[in-house]
C-alpha cells in the first residue's frame, strides 16, 4: 500500500514539474513553431534552428536546477 503511495506522490510531483512556467513556455514554442514550419511560414533549417535554442534552454536550466 505505501509502495503505491509512493509512486502516485511520484506521478503528481512530475506532473507539477511539467506544469511550470518554464515547462509550458517550451511546449508551447515548441507547438507554435512546428505548427509555421507546417504551413511554410518557417523554413525547415529556421525550425531546426530555433527548436534546438529552446530545447538547449530548457535542458541547460534542468541541469543548472539539479
């Protein structure tokens, strides 16, 4: 019983982690930017680009955090 406890408590602190500014912010971007690269408002190159700054910030302060 304390073991699934445990991992619920787990499942809801990760989920809290996902909910953070820092966290939707990424996402967000993330959706905008593959969604201008679908209708050709960015280029394939420009969407590479700018995803691997948003992805390099966001793991780059994860890192820093632990």
């Amino acid at each position: 019983m304390e073991e699934i406890k445990q991992r619920e408590l787990t499942f809801i602190q990760r989920a809290a982690r996902l909910l953070s500014v820092k966290s939707l912010v990424t996402v967000i971007l993330t959706g905008v930017f593959a969604y201008l690269s679908i209708v050709g408002a960015v280029t394939a190159e420009q969407f590479q680009t700018i995803f691997t700054v948003i992805i390099s910030f966001y793991f780059g302060t994860q890192a820093k955090k632990e």
